[in-house]
C-alpha cells in the first residue's frame, strides 16, 4: 500500500495505520503506533525522550526482531506450550515485533474463529480462541522479560473486547441411575473406561493414553507424569485417587 504523508515529520500513514519514524545513532527506524494520530504524536515524542537518554536498546532490538525470531527464542528458553501458537507464525510470522499493534490481534482473533479446527474439521470454539490469545500473550510478556520488545501490544484493560467473554455456571453431570444406564448398554470392553472416566474425571486423551506402569490397583491411585495442564520435568506428576 501507498505511504501517506502527514503534515507532522517523521509521521506517515498507510491504509489505516500511522507509522513513526526515528533514529537510533545512525540508522533510520519506524514503527507501527494505530489507527489515530494523537498516539501516533505521542510516540514520537516518546521515542526523541528516550533518544536524548539514550534508552534505545530494547527499541533496536524490536526493530530487527521479527515475530517467527520471537517464537524460536521462546522454544529455547520460554516454555514447552508450542500448543498456543500453533496458528499464530502464519498471521505474524514475518512481522516485526515494532510493527504488531492491538489491531493485528483482533485480526488473528477473527482469523482463527473462521478457521475449522484440523482435527475433525470441527468449529474453533470461543474458549479454544481466548486460549490461544492467552499464550500469545503470554509469549509477547517474556519477550518484554527478555527485553526484546518495550511493551506488549495487548490492551492493559479486560473491557477492550479482543477476549470472548465465556459462559460460566455449573456443569452438567450424569447421574448415578443416568450412568448404570449407559453402562448396561456398553460392551464389556468399554465399560471399565466409563466407569474409571466418571470416578477420576480424567480427560479423553488422559484415559486412553493410560499405561498398567502408570496404574497402583493396590493403593488405589492413577499417575500422571504430563497431562495436558500439567508439565513435570519431575517425571512426578499429579496423582488421581
């Protein structure tokens, strides 16, 4: 798209978005602020403060640092979740981190509720959205901890609408003729997965992973060395009774 000049130097436009542009020592840099001027006057009279005090670091850094760098550096030191940004690289990839705003998260939002899930093909629900959101949030804080990015492009407020608000009560629960029903009507192998499902809680994916070594029929208990909130460099885990 075409650059907008603006009657403000150092401050241009393209499509809806205002960019910044300033010097760190030598080199010419810019930055994507929003959709209005006055933030985009702010910032660069935020970056000239922090050229004259010579705090332009962490601003060089987001500069040169694309978001795929980000990710790499998180799965070296940050954390095993690769889970939560599994569809982000394909929105951001490429992006500097100077050059993501509030904006492009509400792109990537709707982008991923649009999007059917892989395995079944079935609709990306609201709370599978909040939770990618939260882990990429998660990833631009320990970009922000490891000084590769000033501030993190997410609103400070929980009223800014990026999250889907979700419904909260009580969950439905079988009851205990509900379930001699469906036991009854089960065949033989299946009935013990039923039954060890609705006494333990366990999810899908944590029953039918289950191993006999895992398994203490004596004391009565289930360990579970990785699950899906859970994971235990220990090899300890959580233990279900």
């Amino acid at each position: 798209m075409e650059r907008e000049k603006t009657k403000h130097k150092g401050i241009y436009k393209v499509g809806d978005t205002y960019y910044v542009t300033y010097y760190v020592g030598s080199k010419k840099y810019e930055k994507a602020v929003g959709s209005k001027l006055s933030n985009a006057l702010k910032e660069k009279m935020e970056r000239e403060r922090k050229g004259r005090r010579g705090t332009y670091d962490v601003l060089e850094r987001q500069e040169k640092t694309s978001f795929k760098q980000l990710v790499d550096l998180y799965e070296k030191e940050g954390g095993r979740k690769k889970y939560i940004l599994q569809f982000v690289s394909a929105y951001l990839g490429e992006k500097k981190l100077s050059q993501i705003t509030k904006r492009d998260l509400f792109k990537f939002r709707d982008a991923l509720k649009a999007r059917p899930k892989q395995r079944g093909k079935k609709e990306v629900t609201d709370s599978n959205v909040n939770r990618a959101l939260a882990g990429l949030r998660r990833l631009f804080n320990f970009a922000v901890s490891r000084e590769y990015l000033e501030e993190s492009p997410f609103p400070k407020t929980s009223k800014s609408g990026l999250f889907y608000s979700e419904q909260r009560g009580l969950r439905n629960f079988f009851t205990e003729e509900q379930m001699e029903k469906i036991t009854e009507a089960s065949p033989d192998w299946l009935k013990p997965m039923i039954l060890t499902a609705y006494y333990t809680g366990l999810r899908e994916g944590e029953l039918v992973g289950l191993r006999w070594d895992l398994i203490d029929l004596k004391n009565g208990i289930i360990s579970l060395p990785s699950t899906k909130t859970l994971k235990d460099p220990t090899g300890i885990g959580q233990r279900v009774v």
